[in-house]
C-alpha cells in the first residue's frame, strides 16, 4: 500500500474504515435524460462510481465502472464523496469552419457536472444522438495518470462489428468482424470506432473526441459480454526500423504525463434507432474544442488527382511517365482543365531520410509556380518522422515555396507523443496557411474542429489495398459510413475506372482495378466524406471516360444538409446531399443487387432537371457497364433505383431553366 503521507499504518486502516462505512449508508443516484426523454444516463456513486444507460425503457449498457488512477494520488472514483451536482441544457448553433456534413449543426443535450470532493469532476451529457461523459481534474502540479477504467457491460450478448488488431503499433487499416461479443476471445482487443447492435434494432457506437495530451483509447473484450478500455503506455523508447516505421520499444508503467488541470478525452455512445442516423451523427464534433484558428478563410477544401495509386501510368503523350516535371504539368493540366483543386507529389519527389534532397528530375518551385497559374494547388507527401526532424527548417522552406499543404504518412501509433505530434502539425501548418491530410493515422478525434486545415485523415482499409489484395469488397465499402466516417472523415481514396466483378478481380499493384462497378465508385463521392477527396485513378483514364467526368468534375466535397434515405450497416446505403440548391444522391450495395424506390419529397416545390449514373444493364457481368440518363422531375417523382452486384448509383438533381 502506498502511505505518500507517512501516517502510521493503523491510521490509515481507521481513515479507510471510517470513509467505507459513510458510503455504506450514503450512496448517491443520479438520473439524466436527452432532451426527448427517451435516452437516460443512471449514475451510481458508491464505494465506485458506475453508470448506465437506457433507451425507450431498455437497458442498453448495464451498469459499467469508470475510473482515472493517477500516481501518487490513487483512484478517482474509490469511495468518492459529492461535493455539488450541477444541471444545465444546451441549445447552440455551430456553423463549422468546412461543412463536412452540414451547414449548420444544432446542439442539443442536458448536461450533469458532478463535482467531487478533492480536485475532480465528471461531466455527462445526454443528446438525442447519443450519450458521453468526462473527467476534470484541478491540480496545482503535473499529474500522471496510471490508468483509466472505462467499462462497457452489455445485459445480453450482442453482435459487434469488431476491428481486431494485433498491436498498438498500427495504421488501424482493419476488418470490421461481425460476431457476438461473447465470442470475442477475453484479451482480444481492437481500435475505435467499434459498433454494437444492441435489441430492437438499436446501434451503439464507441468513439472519442477532444483527445489531447493523452493516448487514444482501445478496447479490449473482457468475456461475460463485457468490454473495458486499454491505452497505449507513455513511450519511454523507440526504435526506426527501415526508413518509415518508429515503433515503441518501451512504454512508461503510466498512460500520460499532463497537466494536473485539464479536462480529459470525451468517452463517446452514439446510439441510433436507425442505421442511417449512424451517418448523420455529429457528436465528435460537437465535443471537440472549438476552433484554435483566428481566420480561417484561407482554408481550401476541394478534389485533388493522386498519382500513388496509379503508378503514373499515363499514357498517350510524348514524354516519359514517371516522377518529372512533365508528368506532374500533365497532372495540373488534367487537374485545371476539370477545376479540380489540387494535385499531390506522393513518394519518390524527395530522397527518404531528406526533405531538402529533392528528386533532380522534379522543378518543384516550377511546378508549384505552374499550378497557381492554374488555380491548381500543390499538395506534398512527407514521412513524418523525417519531417518531426526538420520541422522548423521544411515548414519554412514549403512555405516560400508555396506548397498548399501536406499529406503526412506512417504514423502508426496514438500513444500521447504521437497524439501531440498531430495537434504541433495542424498548429505548424495552420500558421502557415496549409491543409493536412494525415494517412497511416488513427481515427479522426476532434481535431479537425480546433484546425479544421486537417481536411481528412486515413485510420481505415481504403482502396489502396486493392493492389496487393482482395479484401476491399463492396460489402466492406457498404459497412464504413457507419462505423468509421461517424469519427470523422475518411481519405478512402476512391476513383478507380478499371472495375471488375468478384470472379474477374486481381490485385495488380501497378495497374490497379477495384471491386465492384463504376457507378459503386463514383457513389462514393456523395456517400464518401472528405474534403479533401482523392481521384485516385491516372488522368489518362479519367480523360477516356468523359461520361464519368462529368460527374467527378462538379461534385462537391462539402454539404449543406445530408439527408439518408435508405441504410443498412454492411449491406447497402443511398444518401442525398445538399450544395446550395443543387442535390446529389449516392447510392451503394454489397455483392447483392438491390431494386429501391425512394421519393423526392425532400425537394423544394419546383420542376427539376435530373441526370443519372447508373449500372448498365450489363455492369453485372462487364462492371464499368454504365448508363447515363437526362430527365424532369418534382418533389413528387419517385425514382427506381436498380444496381448490379457490387453496384452503385449517382446522380445531380438541380432546378430546370
């Protein structure tokens, strides 16, 4: 036992005694309900503190122990007495910085602040969307936590989508395995966001936001149907092995090293009576610090061609294909011509290990120079150790040349350095007035609300992995809007024009196709969020199919209003956005075609012009089979929506002259 104070031993047994037995007759419940009534938080403050949450009189989470331990100071939580308990309700409007989903996104919770005796309280607010709390701590020194208990216990055993991993150390590029949580063997543990189907068709998601100064939290299955919290140690060592990967070689027997007043991560339950208001939930956002970016007008979302995927393989020119000069004005051309914002230079424009050791065959200041005359920005890939190592000296350089932003790659790990290397790199460019797209990354965590120059991040299995693998189905297409883009947005990179169908699919890595047909990929652009949304494919092909490009060419990367129309976790998805009086509706399904019906009732009065994309009638047999049609509608119209195996469907709807 630690005795930090020096009090002889059989005091200490007479306090502990004394504390227990006023808890005993002396247990505090408190109750606190969404604003419709039909979500409850039950706090149970007793010799620990648990909660519990209902929804429409139905236990969802049966009662779960949270707790923060900190070194030298113990457990927040043991025998905690309460001060005050304090009530409020939220009503806000927020119109954020890039409107990822929205325009404008209306706050509404109830908020209990129990304040304890000692320096600590916990927040808990209950939203329609959802619930979540918090710890706050007020002390004088720097603290460091050992560990942090968060508990999931589930009254009956529920099925899960469940991101297995192996290691902290990690691009959180995984499989959602769909199995009951009893099965999950005890010590398995996964990365967030996880989703649990809990009775009556209601969906609990588990995420966080507002994470700072503090590792990104995991969850581990306990058996009994039960889940608990696991964070990566503090990093003590690391070890680079190869010229990208920075692996922890020992970890601190704490979690963090922090201020002792602070208010910590939000543990986040989305909870959704239908599998579409997974897609609308804005909860990491709202709990998220606001914006950390006096003027933030210079922020630039937009589409942006990528040369990675392709391998450069363009063609039908008369210069050599490669990483040069020319091939890269070819990609500002392609990019200009289609008002597409930006072009990356991925791997190979510098020497690794160097951003002062540019490619001899790349004039990078002339490019970038050839790109503003364009209205075409430049985007670079850097490797983020290398670029931690010459931060200062690359930040500066980049901007006097005039590089628009980073693409920032190989992370790998959110332990606490690492959760802070992203807020020193959204802040470092944010001065500098760049855009950032983290890949290698975990889950999207708030950030993007403080610095919402951070446009998009990876932390998901994207389209990428069709070039050494087959695991990128349209069913794994189908089940991402639900699970991950609910953190936040996701660079899946999609855009392939060579399309194959299950028994045609081969992964070549350097002349990619994807799984699933055309119209399954340009669907992406509307169901898909990012602003900052990649054509992944080589402008060679995109230019071959102007069809496609009339499409890809308008569709926006930021949204007015969202509105899901018809949703299934893993099976299929058909989601209209709005972009000023303009509407695009998405359309996605697993390796079962689908016939639906939707209306249009979401439209204002008015005629209407409609031009759609969808699977051609062979698209099951040849996948980049498609069709495109012009035709009038009203908010009366109904549309039949039919796609193919692995298909998808998209269209603009926009007022008729």
């Amino acid at each position: 036992m630690k005795n930090p104070l020096h009090i002889p031993l059989k005091q200490v047994f007479i306090i502990i005694i004394i504390v227990f037995s006023h808890h005993l007759f002396a247990s505090e419940e408190y109750r606190l309900s969404s604003p419709d009534g039909r979500t409850v938080i039950k706090v149970s403050i007793k010799e620990d503190i648990q909660f519990s949450v209902t929804k429409n009189d139905e236990e969802i989470i049966s009662p779960s122990v949270i707790s923060m331990t900190l070194d030298d100071i113990g457990v927040l939580g043991d025998n905690a007495q309460v001060e005050k308990a304090i009530r409020k309700t939220i009503q806000q409007e927020h119109f954020p910085v890039v409107r990822q989903k929205s325009k404008l996104i209306f706050e509404h919770c109830n908020e209990l602040i129990i304040h304890f005796l000692g320096t600590f309280s916990l927040t808990f607010r209950a939203y329609n969307e959802g619930v979540a709390y918090r710890f706050t701590t007020k002390f004088n020194e720097n603290i460091k936590v050992e560990a942090e208990t968060f508990t999931i216990n589930l009254p009956r055993n529920n099925f899960i989508y469940f991101p297995e991993e192996e290691s902290f150390f990690s691009h959180n590029e995984r499989e959602y395995k769909y199995q009951l949580v009893g099965d999950i063997p005890t010590g398995d543990f996964c990365s967030l966001p996880l989703l649990i189907e809990a009775s009556y068709g209601i969906k609990i998601l588990i995420t966080e936001s507002d994470l700072k100064e503090y590792p990104g939290m995991w969850l581990m299955a306990n058996g009994n149907n039960s889940l608990s919290a696991i964070f990566p140690g503090y990093s003590v060592k690391t070890k680079q092995t190869g010229d990208r990967d920075v692996e922890v070689t020992e970890y601190a027997d704490y979690i963090a090293k922090t201020s002792g007043s602070r208010t910590f991560p939000w543990r986040i339950m989305a909870i959704a009576d239908s599998d579409g208001e997974l897609i609308t939930n804005q909860l990491t956002w709202m709990l998220a610090s606001p914006l950390q970016i006096n003027d933030p007008s210079w922020i630039r979302p937009g589409k942006v061609a990528w040369d990675w995927w392709n391998s450069n393989n363009i063609y039908d020119v008369d210069f050599r294909a490669g990483i040069n000069t020319e091939t890269y004005k070819y990609y500002i051309d392609f990019a200009s011509n289609y008002g597409i914002e930006y072009i990356i230079l991925d791997e190979g424009w510098y020497e690794l290990g160097d951003l002062f050791d540019v490619n001899p065959d790349i004039d990078i200041e002339g490019l970038i120079s050839y790109g503003k005359e364009r209205n075409v920005g430049i985007i670079l890939w850097v490797i983020w150790k290398t670029l931690d190592d010459q931060l200062v000296e690359a930040m500066d350089l980049f901007e006097k040349w005039g590089v628009s932003g980073l693409k920032v790659d190989f992370m790998q790990r959110d332990d606490q350095e690492m959760v802070e290397y992203y807020h020193k790199i959204a802040h470092e460019a944010a001065k500098r007035k760049m855009t950032v797209d983290f890949h290698g990354a975990y889950k999207p965590s708030g950030l993007r609300r403080a610095y919402p120059n951070v446009l998009t991040r990876e932390g998901l299995r994207g389209l990428e992995w069709s070039k050494w693998s087959n695991v990128i189905t349209p069913e794994h297409d189908v089940t991402l809007p639900f699970i991950r883009m609910v953190a936040g947005p996701m660079d899946y990179t999609p855009g392939a024009m060579v399309n194959a169908q299950k028994d045609n699919f081969h992964a070549i890595y350097s002349r990619p196709m994807s799984q699933g047909t055309r119209c399954h990929q340009l669907a992406m652009y509307v169901v898909y969020e990012s602003p900052l949304q990649m054509l992944a494919d080589n402008p060679s092909n995109y230019l071959s199919e102007p069809v496609c490009m009339e499409f890809l060419s308008v569709v926006p990367v930021e949204w007015d209003e969202t509105r899901v129309l018809k949703a299934k976790v893993a099976d299929y998805v058909i989601v209209a956005r709005r972009d000023g009086k303009e509407w695009y509706i998405g359309g996605m399904t697993d390796w079962s075609p689908r016939d639906f019906k939707i209306d249009l009732s979401f439209l204002p009065e008015g005629d209407y012009t409609i031009e759609i994309w969808q699977d051609g009638v062979n698209a099951d047999r040849f996948a980049e089979d498609l069709k495109k049609t012009v035709k009038k509608v009203t908010n009366t119209s109904h549309l039949k929506i039919k796609m193919a195996p692995g298909g998808g469907y998209a269209a603009i709807i926009y007022p008729a002259e």
